[in-house]
C-alpha cells in the first residue's frame, strides 16, 4: 500500500506547522496588548505564560496536555476572575474572561476549528479594545492586530493546501483593505443611538480631575501641577485675546472660615432670558475631556449651549445632569460684556456677604479700616488690588501651609500664594464690609494650537477669581492680575519657573519638542472631531447635506439592510460567474447522480473521476453496475467527448431523475 | 450539420487509429507478458512523438519491451550500449578520410535508425549522454560542422538502471526533461513468472514478431491522436493539477509548461488507446504519474520519497470537476 500523504491530511489535520502557530500565538497576544493595562496583572501574564508554554510544546514536539490538566485549570482561572472582580459581567471582567477563554482555547487548538474559534475570539478582543482606547493610534494598532489574525485564520483555513506566510499575509492585507470602505461606510450610515445606548458602564474608582465643589487653600495648586488637557476651544470668529478668556466653573459662594464651597445647585430654566442679549457675542466649540465630574466650562455668560441633558444654574454655571464620563463636544454661544447678570433679594445678599463668626478677625478689621478711607465700595476694591500690587505679596506654586484662619495668615504673616490664596482673600475682604462676593474657579486662557487653530487649556490652566456685586451687577475682579499680571496675559509657564515640574512641561521647552506636541495634539483634536464625535446629531447633519433630510433610525437600519443583501447578492452574482462554466445543467445532473449513488453505495472521493467511481460503485453494488456504468459513461461522453448536444443532455437528465437506487441491495442479491 | 459530419468522420478516423494502435499493443503483449499497461504508455508515448525512458533494474525485459515494440512498428532498429568510455563519435558517427575520393566522408553512427534503444544511458559520460540528448531534442546531429538529418519517425527509448547502483551519471534534470515519459517495468506476476520460466526464450519469439502496422500508419496515428478532444473541465483539471505540484510544499519545484503540453498529448494518445474521443481525467490520472514522476522533485522530508508516490499524492488532492 502506498502513502499518500495529502489526502492523510485532508481526512486528519495533523498538528499545524510552527509557522502557522506562531502567527497564532501573535495574533492573540497582539489582542491581549491592548486589554494588559487595565485589567488585573495576572490575567495577561497567564496568557504570555500560556502562549509561551504552547510554543514551547510545539518546538519539542510534546503533546498538548490532557483534559485532565486543562479543566481544572480553566475552573481555577474563572474562579482567579470572580475572585479579583466579584462579577463576570463588565468591561473589565468581560474582556478578562475573554483574555482567560482565548488563552485556554490554545492548549487545545487540534484542529482547524479550534483554531478559527481562537482567531474569532481575538477579532472580539481587538473589537472590545475600543472601549479602551480611542486615540488616534488605535485604528492603525488594530488593522495590524486584525492583520495577524486574519493571516492565522487564512492558514488554518486553507487545510489541504498549507499556505506560506507570506501569500497568507499578502492574502489578509488585501481582505483588510477591501473592508476599509465597508468600514466607512458603516461608519457613517450605522444608526447611532443617543444616549447611553453606546456608553457601557464606567470602570469604578477613576480618578476624578478638574475643578471640584469645593476649595481650600492649596487645591487648585495640585491641578496646577497637572498638564493633562482639561478641553479644547475652537473659536468660530476672532480668537479673544487670552486675557478675556475666563472658562466659568464652579461657583463657590458659602464660605466656612478656610474653605469655599458650593451651595446646594437650584437649578433655573428660565434664567438664560434673563440675559441681556445686547452684548458682543461669541460662539465656540467646546470638547471637554471626560472629568468625572458635572462642570460645562463656558465663558461668561452663556445664552446657547449643544449639550443635552444639561441646564445653567443660578450663578449662571453650566451644569450636566450626568458626570462626564465620556469625551463630551458642544457648541456654546455667551454675551461677552464682562459682566453676569443676576438679582440680589435681602435673603441673597445676606448669604453672600456672610463670614462665620470669629474667623479672620484680623482681615475683617483691616477691612473695615480699609473701606473707611474710601468713599465708594469700587474705590475701596482697587484699593485691595492696589495692595496686592505694591505689597510685597508673592505668586508662588508652594506657599506656606495655611492653618485654620488661612486668610489672616496668608494676608498678615506667610503673603505668598497662589490664586486660590488671593481669590479667597480678596472675596473675605469684600464680604467682611457686607459686599455680596463669591469665588469662581474654572479655566484663564489656554494655549493656541496654530496648526489646527484651536486653543488647548489644560488642567494648569485652573483658575480661580472674585465675583462682586456692584451696581446691580455680578463683576469679575481677578485679584491674581494684581499679583502677577504675566500670569492673566501670558499663561502660568511664564508666571512660574516650572524647570522642576519636569514631565510633558519640561518637553515644552524645546522649540522642536513644542511643535511635536502641538501637531500630536492637532491630530488627536482633529480626530475627536471629525471620528468620535460622530454621534446623532453630526450624522443627521451629514445625511441631509448630501440630501436625506431627517433620516430616523428605522430608515437607516431599513437603507443598511437592503445595501447589505445587495452587497451579497452582488458576491453571490460574483461567484456564481466564476464557477458558471462548471455549474451548468450537466454538473447539476453529475452532482445529483453522485449523492444517489453516495446514499446506494459510498460517496465519491473529490479525486476520483467519473468512470473509477462508477467502477467502485459497480464492485460493491453489483445489482446496480450495469445501470451504473451506463449513467456514468453517458456523463464522462457528455461531458469530455466534445460539445454536448442539447438532446442527449435532455436524455441524460432523464435517466438520471429516474435512477433511484435502493440504499440497500435486495436482499436476494449477493452484497 | 458540417459540424456533425467532421465529428462522424473523427470518429472513424479514431475508431481506426484505435484498431491500429491496439493491434501493436496486443502483438508487443504477446512478448512482454503481463505488462499491459506499461505497453500501452509507452505506445502511447511514442504516439506523442516522444522519447521514452525506462528506468528498472537489469534483466526484468527492458530491452525486450524496446526490441519488440521495434518490430511491431516496423521501425529500423538499432541500439546503443552506453558504457563509461563511450564517445560522442561512438553515438553520432565519425568522418573517415577517404584516400580514393580524397576527401573526408561521413560514417553514420547507430544514432542513425529509426527507434534507438539505449541501453543503460546512465552508465555513460555526460559528455557522450548529451550527445545523444541534443540529437533527440533536435531530430539531427552535427559533425565536423556539418548537419545530418535524423530518419524519421525518430525515437529514443533510453533504459536507465536506478541510480543508486554503482557506476552511474545520473541524468540532470534539464535532460530528463527531454524524455516524455519515465516507466518502470517492476517484476512480473507469479503466475506469468511461471509462465517465463516454463515457456520459450522470449528472444527467440522476437524473430516470429511481423510489422502490425506501417511507418504511414504511425503518422496517421499520431494525427487521429491530436484530434482527441479536450474539453473545457478536463482543461480545468490538468491546470488544477499542474498548479498543484507548483503549490504543494512537498515539492521542490512543479510543472514546466513544456510538461504540461507533453501531459495532455500522451493524454490525448492515451484516451485514443482507450476508445475515448475526449481525454477524460481518468486518462490523464493513468498518465499523470509516468509523464510527471521524472519532473518533480521532493522537498525536505519528501526528498526521499519515490517520484510515483509524489505524483499519486498530487492526483489524490486534487478534485476531479
């Protein structure tokens, strides 16, 4: 007996090749790359060590290990998994479980499925990566990753017929890029759903940046330090200049003695008619990085904003119902005239002027020496700023620790601080001589992006100033302008040495590294514009600009349905060319023939022509050879003696519909 | 109505040529007992206007076969013995001056014959296989810078004893190539073993053996042969096939397309043997191996693996249409 070794491997695929494993392996390590930051360290240290061991088994020709083994050690991993997450439910227990399953499922990848299930569940993995990582980057991580895997998949694939790598991946790249307008397209026309349809739940415990509802001395001097980006601007006319440029905040007006804090939000619906509309006004973009936290930074005083589910609150603050866990972009239009409007019953008054008792006392005597000397409470203000600027008082990043009553001591004893410090102050003097003021924290300018012509403000952008009320109105006093003007016109790099901040700020220094950053910061911006923020709204707009006006989502879902059976019927129509010359009528006929002769006797082996089947089928169906042979000779002269004729093909249909073998040979003839 | 008549008419032709090529099979037959089907291929190859080699180890009637196929086709014969100091000028022929014309004049060597058998091929130098090679490539030879015409018909069955044994210049590939088709002819059955062993010199018969058919005959033959259809899903196969052996990691390299057209004409000669009017895979399945096997080479862990073994393998994985 002779070996044939192609056709053991069809019947029985023996262990893949080293290079088909490798591709394997990669493609799932490559899946499991983007998920090893943000689960649990074991979990990704499992599947490298798993990966590693199945390489390590397939170099020394060893054998997989038995059920024995790897039951038992599953059990363990999905126990490790509810131990550490307490639920298999959840982006991080979910891809976790993922990570363990896909690990598991290479101990035992025997056979082409085995293999194909590996190589989906990495697709699913690459996919759940977005919920990860959305940075420019990723696409391009991802169509690599997708590459790999879609390379292991053409291997294991191709069964009879080993595949080199090289074809295979030549094979996976052009199946990748033929995807990419399908990609485009889906991405445009998918339904997009509002809400929290596409926001799965947040992972617990993150930190929470930017301002917060409250400030004590110190506070905004930690996020001072911090060069993440808190949002960016894009301005639809003239860029102000950055000295008018205060992103309102928090407003804190109930004051304990050392800390501002909020009052409890009442929210005002109707507050925005109160605005005085006549003002110069001014319409950005805004998208803010996800803080955790409620503030819509906008400059005073809004009158329009785009983001839903969000309100404006009595200080005239914006506010979202939700935290923002999610890159948030809106347009917002405010009345620039330098002033927020507001009414000021007794009740009002009483709470914005009110100082506990017995704190500060120094300050508020000084204060009230102070407002004597002066006739009007506006004289009495400048004459504050005025002492903060020929005073020697100090903008620093690291005052003096402040104690219990921090005003006095900042104002009498340590005089250094940050703007925090002289806000707090200067709101402490005004009240102290029953002047309604309040602190505002938020965001002064930012740093114009020349390259994308928009302004980044980060988190050392963070601000804080006084608001009084005089003459009816909310005005903005920048006590921090007094100290250190530079800070207001220039920005904090130049207010303060940041050399021993290091990090990013450091990098800034160079004029190459700053031009980097900038363009980096381009290219990230331009793509939570144009890619991320693709929601509803921006889809909507697209769709009726190329002229579909108001598509509902059941239009959209009913447009995708019907393109995409076109685009199968089109592949369908596609292949149905290509095989036409062999699924003609007399290939129909042969294939019917061969599946009743496969019930009668056995099926034919795909190598096998017409006339040794009919032979074979002839030695183990005697009863039937005549017939047999009669049918098959018709179909080898039909189909390799020339043109057939339609007449005898006709004949031939004939005697193939009437021919209906027993599956058994009757009982009277020998078997 | 034209085209039908022409398709008649083939078929006479075929149903005659078939008749012919039978009669010599038969007669070569009632030499070489029991080896139908190696006949039959090497009828068909000489139909295919190729040369044959056969490779096999002494005394199982390699020359028998050639010597008696020589008489059946009525062809003039000759052979060559190949010997390690054989010369070019022992296979070709030498110019011998000629004192009474005073000029040289040109003594035809065995090449000269219509069917040459030589014999052990792979015992000679390279230098005097090639001669021989490049004459049946070219269907002539040069000497002194002259150019002589070979007879025609012309064909060369070379026998080859299997190269491991001592003594041997294996053929290079490139040359291999020039062979339309390698057999073995392998040991007998037992019980027509018996029959040799009883019966006469097989030899002695050869002297019996009259011409079946005549030198216009094979001409007509071999025209009948090209007219043997080829049909659109047989066309498919032989590529699938011939693809194959480029694709497959077993091999070293796959199919010229110079082996690809020499599969399908002995295909086509075969099929005529056979009484088919078109090449059916089974025809190209009988031939695949003896026309491939010589060709294709076996790669890593296949390097060892007979020719035939390769060949079947290959005919195993690919679908028939």
């Amino acid at each position: 007996m002779k070996q044939k070794p192609l056709r053991e491997r069809r019947q029985e695929p023996p262990q893949e090749s080293a290079g088909q494993l490798i591709w394997l392996v990669g493609a799932v390590l490559l899946a499991t790359l983007p998920h090893a930051p943000f689960v649990h360290p074991w979990i990704p240290l499992m599947v490298v060590a798993i990966s590693a061991s199945r390489l390590w088994l397939a170099f020394n020709r060893k054998r997989l290990p038995s059920a024995w083994l790897r039951v038992p050690l599953t059990l363990l991993a999905f126990t490790g998994i509810l131990l550490t997450y307490r639920q298999i439910s959840g982006v991080d227990a979910g891809s976790s479980l993922l990570l363990v399953m896909v690990a598991m499922k290479l101990l035992e990848t025997r056979g082409h499925r085995d293999r194909a299930i590996v190589v989906f569940i990495c697709y699913f993995l690459l996919f759940a990566a977005f919920l990860r990582e959305q940075a420019p980057w990723a696409p391009f991580y991802l169509a690599i990753a997708v590459l790999a895997a879609t390379t292991a998949l053409l291997q294991t694939a191709r069964r009879d017929q080993p595949i080199r790598a090289g074809r295979a991946l030549w094979l996976a790249g052009r199946i990748v890029l033929q995807a990419v307008p399908l990609m485009i397209l889906l991405f445009v026309l998918f339904p997009r759903v509002p809400g929290p349809f596409w926001s799965l739940p947040q992972r617990g415990g993150q930190a929470t940046t930017g301002l917060s509802d409250s400030m004590s001395p110190g506070d905004i001097t930690e996020l001072a330090l911090s060069d993440k980006v808190a949002f960016r601007v894009r301005f639809d006319d003239d860029i102000p200049r950055g000295a008018s440029l205060y992103w309102r905040g928090p407003v804190l007006a109930q004051f304990n003695g050392r800390s501002w804090s909020m009052r409890a939000r009442s929210y005002l619906p109707g507050l925005v008619d109160k605005v005085d509309r006549n003002g110069d006004s001014i319409t950005y973009d805004i998208t803010l990085e996800p803080n955790n936290q409620h503030w819509l930074l906008a400059l005073e005083t809004p009158v329009y904003w785009s983001a839903q589910r969000s309100t404006l609150t009595s200080t005239f603050a914006l506010a979202s119902f939700s935290p923002l866990d999610r890159r948030l972009s809106y347009t917002a239009t405010s009345i620039v005239s330098g002033t927020t409007p507001g009414n000021m019953p007794d009740r009002a008054r009483a709470a914005d002027t009110y100082l506990p008792d017995g704190s500060n006392p120094r300050t508020r005597d000084w204060a009230r020496m102070l407002r004597s000397r002066h006739e009007t409470d506006r004289g009495f203000l400048s004459a504050i700023l005025d002492t903060f600027r020929n005073q020697p008082y100090f903008y620093t990043l690291t005052p003096g620790v402040l104690g219990a009553q921090s005003v006095d001591e900042f104002l009498f004893s340590t005089r250094e601080g940050f703007c925090g410090h002289y806000a707090s102050a200067f709101a402490v003097l005004a009240r102290a001589v029953g002047i309604p003021a309040r602190v505002v924290t938020g965001y002064q300018g930012g740093e114009l992006n020349p390259l994308g012509n928009y302004w980044i403000v980060r988190q050392s952008d963070a601000h804080a100033w006084v608001e009084v009320w005089l003459d009816g109105r909310w005005e903005r006093i920048d006590p921090t302008a007094a100290v250190a003007p530079e800070r207001i016109e220039w920005g904090m790099d130049v207010a303060i040495d940041r050399g021993s901040v290091g990090g990013a700020a450091a990098l800034r220094g160079s004029a190459f590294a700053e031009q980097l950053l900038l363009s980096w910061d381009a290219v990230n911006t331009a793509w939570n514009r144009w890619v991320l923020a693709f929601g509803p709204d921006s889809q909507t707009d697209l769709l009726s600009r190329i002229g579909i006006p108001e598509p509902s989502t059941r239009h959209l879902i009913l447009a995708l349905t019907i393109g995409m059976a076109l685009c199968l019927a089109w592949i369908w129509w596609l292949q149905q060319q290509r095989q036409a010359p062999r699924r003609d009528a007399l290939a129909g006929l042969y294939r019917l023939l061969c599946q009743r002769t496969a019930r009668a006797a056995r099926p034919r082996r795909p190598d096998e022509g017409p006339t040794e089947y009919a032979r074979a089928i002839a030695a183990r169906r005697p009863d039937l050879a005549t017939e047999v042979q009669r049918l098959f000779g018709a179909y080898a002269r039909l189909r390799y003696d020339g043109p057939a004729d339609s007449r005898r093909v006709a004949r031939f249909r004939e005697q193939v519909r009437a021919f209906r073998p027993a599956a058994t040979p009757p009982a009277d003839s020998p078997a | 109505m034209t085209d039908s008549v022409a398709r008649i008419a083939d078929h006479d032709r075929l149903a005659k040529a078939r008749g012919k090529a039978e009669r010599v099979v038969s007669r070569v037959g009632e030499i070489v007992l029991g080896k139908d089907r190696e006949i039959r291929l090497a009828v068909s190859c000489l139909l295919a206007q190729g040369h044959l080699l056969i490779e096999d180890l002494p005394g199982v009637g390699k020359t028998l076969l050639a010597r008696s196929l020589a008489a059946a086709l009525g062809l003039d014969y000759r052979r060559i013995q190949f010997t390690s100091d054989l010369l070019p000028a022992d296979v070709i022929g030498v110019s011998v001056f000629d004192q009474t014309a005073n000029a040289f004049h040109f003594h035809p060597g065995p090449l000269f014959a219509q069917l040459v058998l030589a014999d052990e091929v792979n015992r000679a130098t390279p230098k005097a296989q090639s001669a021989l090679l490049e004459a049946m490539e070219e269907h002539q030879v040069t000497a002194d810078g002259k150019t002589y015409d070979l007879p025609e018909p012309f064909f060369v069955i070379a026998t080859q004893n299997p190269t491991y044994q001592v003594g041997t210049f294996p053929l290079p590939e490139s040359q291999l190539d020039r062979f339309l088709m390698r057999i073995g002819l392998g040991y007998p059955a037992p019980e027509l073993e018996r029959k040799l062993l009883r019966g006469d010199n097989r030899r002695g018969l050869l002297a019996d053996v009259e011409p079946v058919i005549s030198v216009e005959d094979i001409a007509e033959l071999q025209a009948a042969a090209r007219s043997v259809h080829l049909a659109d899903a047989l066309l498919d196969y032989a590529q699938a096939l011939i693809n194959q052996t480029r694709d497959a990691p077993e091999l070293e390299f796959g199919l010229s397309p110079r082996a690809a057209v020499d599969l399908l004409s002995v295909a086509r000669c075969w099929a005529m043997l056979e009484g088919h009017r078109g090449v059916r895979p089974e025809d190209l399945k009988a031939v695949f191996g003896p026309v491939v096997g010589h060709r294709i080479k076996g790669r890593d862990q296949y390097a060892g693996r007979d020719a035939e073994t390769l060949a079947e393998a290959i005919l195993d994985s690919v679908p028939v249409p």
